[in-house]
C-alpha cells in the first residue's frame, strides 16, 4: 500500500502537469493548431440572448385540412364515389356518404397502399384517423399524422430561423430543436435582442394580389387592412406571386422619389406569372400583402417583363433592411412566440465573472488556511492536493469544452469546500489507527482501507444529485451539476493518488516518528 | 467525549416542532415563487442617475399598466430589480418600457438583465422541479436501503425530509424567492445531508460489528464521536466555501448559497439528532447487522 512504482510516481506526475497545462491554456494563448480547446463561458457569463420559441401549428393544420377537403373531393369524384357536405369542424372533416359507397370509402382510408391516407409502416399508422358515425364520416389526423406534421414544420421553421438569424450576423448562435414543436435560440454576446425578436416574430408571408371591387370573383376576395392600420381595401384571393417566387430582394434608395424601397428580383416562373398579369393588369391595383397586411397597392402602369420590380411603403432604412432580409430567407410556415427569454448584458456578464473569481479565490483561501492551521503537515498535502484537483476540474472542463456558467463557477467553488472532505475521512481514521496501532505504516494502511466504503457512499450520493440536476436542469443551473459531478471524480483521483503519494512519502521518512498527525 | 445522546429526546421534540412549523408555513403562507415557476418578467437595471430610484421607479412602472409590479434595490444603491407579471404576455413589452422610461429619466439607466418565462414554460419549470427533487430523494432512498439494512435507510431518509422541508419553511418564512438555482441547491443539499449520514452510520454499522455489549444508545453516541472531527471540518470547509459564495459571489448567487449554507447546517445537525434516534428508537442491535450479514453471504 505504501509502496508507489517509479512508473506509477511519473504517471501521476505527469498526468497532473498535463491537465495544469490544458487548464492554464485557458489563461495563455497557445497556438491554435496544437491546441484550440476553451472552457465555453455560458449566456450569462459572456452576455447574450436565450429565445425559446414556440411553433402555433393551428394554422398549418387548418391549411393542411382545407387543402385535404379539396383532394378528398377530387379523389372520390374521380373514382365515382358520391361524398357530399364536407365541412371541416374543429380540426375534423365531416362528409357524407350513400349507404352503398359507405364500405368503399372506409377501404379507401384503410388500405395500406392508399396514395390519399398514406401508411407509416413503422408506427403501424395512417397518417388519418376515420370514424364511422353513421352516413357522416369524421376524418381528422391520427396521433403520428400530427407528429409528422408537427417535425416537418419544425424542420422547416428552424431552417427559416437559421437563415434570419445568419442574416443578421451574430457570433456563433446556436439553434437547436427542442421537443418536436420549439427551438432554442442562442445569440452569445447579443446585447439587444430587439431586433432577432421581432425579425423572429414575423412569418413573412408575401403575396401579390389584385385589389378588386369584384364581389364575384371566382377565388374569393377578403378584406385586408394596410400596414398603418387606417385604410382598408378589397384584395382577390388569387395569389399572382409569392414570397417562394423571390430570387432576391435589396433594400435600395430610390433615385427619383428618394425613397427608400425593397427592390426584388424573381424566379422564372415569378417572372412569366408576373409579366402576364402586369400586361392583363394595366390600370388595376397591385396589392402587396405581408402576413395578412397590405404594404402597399400601387397601380399598375406597364408591362414588368424582367421579372424584377421594387415595393414601396414609406420605409426607413432600417424597415426596408428588414423586409428584404424577411423576404430573402422565406416565410416560416407557421407563426412563432417566444415563450422563454433570458437576457443578459455584457457588463453584468463580466460583473459575475469578476464576482465568481473573488468569491472562488476567498473561499481557497479560506479552506486552504482552515485546514493548514488544523492539520499541518496533512493540512499542506489536502492544500496541495486540492490545487492539483482544482485545475484538473478546470482541465476536464476545457478538454470537453464544457460551459461554464454562473452556478457553474458555485458549484467549483464548493467542490474545494466538499474536496476535502475524502482526505479528512482519511486522516482521521489514520488518527484513530494509531491510538491502538504503534507502527505508522500499518496505521497508514488501516486508515485508507477502513474509510473507503464511507468515501464511496458520501461520494455516490453526491454524484446521483449531480447527475438529476443535469438530465432536469436548464442552462445556467446544468453547468452548475456538470462541475459538481466532474469535481467528484476529480477529486476521488487526487485524493487517491496525489494526496496518498504525499502522504505516504510523508510516512515513510517518518516511520517511527511518535506522533505522526 | 461529548454526551450527544443525553439531548436526543429534546432535540427530536425541537426538529418534530420545526418540522410542523415548516409545514404549516408550507401549507398557509406558501412559497415565494419566482418568474421561473410564477411566469412574467424580470428587469435588472442600472441607473447613472441619482433621481432614479426605487419610489421613481416604482411611479414610473405603475402607470404603465403591467399588473403588480414589484421594485426592488438590487445589491447596491444604483442596481435594481424590478418584476412584474406581464399577465397579457404582450409581446413588445420590453421596448414599451424602455421608450417610456426614456421619456422621464432619459439615457441614465441601462437594462442589465432581462427575463421573461410565459406562463406555459414557468408550469412546465416547476413540474420539472418538482420531478426533480421527487426523483432525488427516491434514488437516495433506493441507494441507501441497498446499501444498509432498513433501520438505517428510514433514519437517512426522515433526515433528509426534515432538511429539505426546514429549509424551504425558513425560505418561506422570509419569503424569499425560490427560483431554478434554488432547486439545485435543494437537490445538492440532499447529496451533503446523504453523504453526511452515511458517514457516521457507516460507522454505527462497523461499531454494531465490533461491541456486542454496548446499546445502541451509547453506541451511536460513542460513533458520532469517534466521526465527530470529521464532521466538524467538512462542515466547516464547505461553509467557508459558500459563505464566499454568499459575500463575494455576487446577487445573483445569493440565495442559492443561503439555501445551501441552511441545507448544510441542518444537515450536519440532523445526521447526529435525527438519523442516529431513528437508530435508538428502533432498537437497532448487533443482530439487526448480523442478520443481514448472514443473508448477503447466502445470497
């Protein structure tokens, strides 16, 4: 037990100056190519911006629906089965069959290989549920449709919100699914999120539709009210161009009119659709809608041929930049809220940081003093054990380059508290070994022997903490179990061999020496 | 050596009566929650002017119709916090506040710090919290009836609700606000207030082996003290550690080095007079050790 290897003394020694030298890489720029890894300092360390958002799917399932109402009609027209009334009610479609095509129908819903009802052979399911209520038919989305539909406009939203965010030209963020119906938004260093808010905020849907006065008109009209709020006007519901036609937008200062615009420029079936019906359009309104309000409906005098033309609205610099932006990266395809928003700015970031490093440095200091004055000698080997275990923490943290958070830096802080605690179990228990035992080595021996199963279970439980914290946790306080649970190993491994190789140098030079604590 | 156990008896009637304070604090005047679990929004601020304060601030706030506001100094005479529940969850409230704060006291304030948790996300917080505390406190109960006979797991685990719910009856008591660093320093409390049982019944188990004429009265007595150094210094390390926390670590970590320096006192105070009474009044004897010894090794 005493004994140490000459090769075991260098592997101890060399792993510790190891871990000291990745932690102080921390401190010290060493070149990059030989070694790039940082300890990440969290949202709340370095200031920045934590959005969680929130996809409302209602509309993207009353769309999916209504256009489901026109592919059930067209496929049972084609096969010559009669369904009529169907209407969609909260989230359901209701139809009528005869009692003769009643069992057809059912088939058609049923069968695996439908091309209307597609069957997911994984999850044993369509993606539509049918309920036999008589002659009314109920057909709404089975649990996996939902889940389908729900992942794909995930998918999509975050696409959309990656390219707005990008757009904007902040360092590093980090977008992130979570669940099957948010994303996490992480903006490092972004002092004022007002802007990625509200940019986030819009679904950027754009159209371009006629302004009629045509009660009659074969897609429907609506009433849309213009960005200001005051003015109202009759738009069709035929959609000429959409945001998905748009190759490109730029804001642009108009030389005439010193305006500010979003000039565009569009796709060529934009451009074909847009050309026809400037030249069937001349003298009409051109509504330009954005997410439900008329930007502006300026009448259409030429033919636009070229397949680029510019929106005007009375935009500042800044709106037109924003639009275009909007514009450039698509429209979302459902709207999205911020539920959660953690911000904080760079000077309290560094204010904690400051605050952390003082609070760490006293408590040391304290506890290195605390047990120098209690122990002496044994006090300095659990003084410099508890150095070594403190940058090793810090070395396993760079080395995974963890994030470091506020109660990141706590939970450091009362690993030196709780650190010691293995290597007083220890030396106590060798106190006790000596009252009976006159031999240090063996009281040595019992010392480490007898304490073992009380470090263990002390340190097991901690760890199992730790452990529920990180899997239940969430940013700030996650960074807190990850430097709690990695101080447990770290410091498991300098007590047993960093502290044990001091101590049993220390008692081996000191054999018979009568009183060795 | 130090009678401990001459106190038992008082000291378990001093923990029953804390313990149904706790819970009637718990039950009657209920927790402090704040934005995480309650939902609405926090603004830390910092005013360079001295015309900003907490009564300006407060009239300021009030007339902008956000429900009860509360303001508050925040560790210094320039820092504030200020919350409210944002009960619309109106979206551009931030940029609101900030153009009508502009108005009156101009470019001399600053918003260090903003939080806003929607009503949806602060239940599914506090659920998550609770789960969290639940599952801790199973999991030790599981570790801790594995590794001793039952006597010993009741001990730990009535030790360990006394700690977690003391604690949470003097954060009520206060009122001080519980938010998500408070639940870590709940779930670490009941890792320190394990480990620190574990210790001494480690060695209540090892003494039950060796004496078979002692009582367990003077048993545990004998194991707290023989533990009794050990214990003194590891509570002391650890306390010097987070009342750094607590003086030097800044605002934020205030109250979660307070629970946690609660948690640790309690801790070490109910490892010696709660878990070890559990032990007595049971009658824990050397069979109860042996007993269990026999079955592992016919297992």
């Amino acid at each position: 037990m005493l004994y140490f290897s000459k090769l075991r003394i260098l592997f101890i020694t060399l792993f510790s100056v190891l871990f000291i030298l990745i932690a102080s890489s921390n401190l010290f720029k060493f070149d990059d190519n030989f070694f790039d890894k940082k300890i990440n300092l969290g949202l709340d360390l370095q200031g920045g911006s934590y959005l969680l958002l929130e996809i409302d799917n209602e509309p993207v399932i009353e769309q999916k629906l209504q256009n489901l109402t026109t592919t059930i009609r067209n496929y049972f027209k084609e096969k010559n089965i009669k369904i009529n009334n169907i209407k969609i009610d909260n989230q359901n479609i209701f139809f009528n069959v005869t009692d003769n095509d009643k069992q057809s129908v059912l088939d058609v819903f049923q069968d695996e290989n439908s091309d209307l009802n597609p069957y997911y052979p994984r999850f044993k399911s369509h993606q539509l549920e049918i309920e036999d209520t008589g002659l009314n038919l109920k057909v709404n989305f089975s649990r996996q449709g939902l889940i389908k539909l729900k992942n794909s406009s995930q998918d999509q939203a975050i696409e959309i919100v990656r390219r707005r965010v990008d757009e904007v030209g902040t360092n590093e963020p980090n977008i992130l699914k979570r669940g099957n119906n948010r994303i996490l938004v992480e903006l490092p260093g972004l002092d004022d999120p007002m802007r990625i808010k509200s940019l986030l905020g819009k679904t950027a849907n754009l159209t371009f539709r006629f302004v009629t006065n045509d009660e009659n008109d074969r897609f429907g009209v609506e009433k849309l009210k213009f960005e200001n709020g005051l003015e109202e006007a009759t738009v069709s519901k035929r959609i000429i161009i959409s945001g998905e036609n748009l190759l490109d937008a730029q804001p642009k200062m108009d030389t005439q009119t010193n305006q500010t615009i979003v000039s565009f420029s569009l796709d060529r079936v934009g451009a074909k659709r847009f050309g026809k019906a400037t030249s069937t359009g001349i003298g009409k309104q051109l509504a330009i809608v954005l997410d439900g309000k008329i930007i502006s409906a300026p009448v259409v005098r030429d033919t636009i041929a070229s397949g680029s033309g510019q929106i005007s609205g009375g935009f500042t610099f800044q709106t037109a930049t924003d639009l275009a932006l909007l514009l450039r990266s698509g429209a979302l395809p459902a709207p999205l809220e911020i539920i959660e928003e953690r911000t904080v700015g760079p000077d309290l970031g560094q204010d904690s940081i400051n605050a952390g490093m003082i609070a760490l440095a006293i408590g040391f200091m304290l506890v290195i003093i605390f047990m120098f004055v209690k122990y002496k000698i044994f006090g300095l080997i659990t003084n410099v054990t508890l150095i070594v275990n403190l940058f090793i923490l810090l070395g396993v943290l760079t080395l995974f380059e963890a994030t470091l958070t506020l109660p990141g830096i706590a939970g450091i802080i009362l690993t030196v508290g709780m650190a010691v605690d293995a290597n007083v179990l220890i030396f106590e228990r060798i106190k006790e070994e000596l009252k009976d035992e006159t031999n240090n080595i063996l009281a040595f021996d019992g010392g480490y022997t007898k304490s073992r199963t009380a470090i263990l279970d002390a340190n097991i439980t901690t760890l199992l903490a730790a452990i529920i914290l990180f899997f239940m946790g969430s940013g700030p306080v996650k960074g807190f179990a990850v430097t709690l649970g990695v101080g447990i190993f770290t410091t498991l491994f300098s007590v047993y061999f960093i502290a044990r190789l001091f101590t049993s140098i220390y008692v081996s030079r000191n054999k018979n020496k009568e009183k060795l604590i | 050596m130090i009678a401990f156990n001459k106190y038992y008896n008082h000291f378990n009637l001093l923990s029953s009566v804390l313990i149904v304070v706790s819970l009637l604090l718990l039950i009657f005047k209920g927790l402090n929650f704040g934005i995480d679990f309650k939902g609405g929004t926090l603004i830390e601020l910092r005013a360079s002017d001295s015309k900003i304060n907490v009564s300006s601030l407060r009239d300021r706030f009030n007339q902008m119709d956000l429900g009860d506001v509360s303001v508050k100094k925040f560790g210094n005479d320039t820092d504030f916090l200020v919350k409210f529940e944002n009960k619309d969850n109106k979206k551009n409230i931030i940029e609101e506040i900030k153009a009508n704060l502009d108005k009156s006291f101009g470019n001399n304030y600053d918003f260090r710090r903003v939080e806003n948790v929607g009503p949806k996300v602060s239940a599914e917080l506090l659920k998550s919290g609770v789960i969290a505390i639940s599952l801790s406190l199973a999991l030790m109960l599981i570790y801790i009836w594995i590794r001793f006979e039952w006597q010993f797991s009741l001990g730990a685990i009535l030790a360990l609700f006394h700690d977690v719910i003391v604690t949470l009856g003097v954060f009520s008591l206060f009122s001080l606000e519980i938010n998500l660093s408070i639940i870590a320093a709940v779930l670490t409390i009941v890792g320190y207030s394990m480990n620190d049982t574990v210790v001494i019944f480690d060695r209540v188990r090892e003494n039950l082996r060796k004496y078979s004429d002692i009582k367990i009265f003077e048993l545990t007595n004998i194991s707290i003290n023989e533990t009794l150094s050990r214990t003194i210094i590891t509570s002391a390390t650890t306390l010097l550690a987070l009342l750094a926390i607590y003086f030097f670590g800044g605002e934020i970590l205030k109250g979660f080095s307070l629970a946690m320096i609660l948690g640790v006192v309690f801790g070490t105070y109910s490892s010696i007079y709660i878990a070890n009474t559990v032990l007595v009044r049971l009658r824990v004897s050397q069979k109860t050790v042996l007993r269990e010894d026999d079955q592992n090794k016919l297992n």
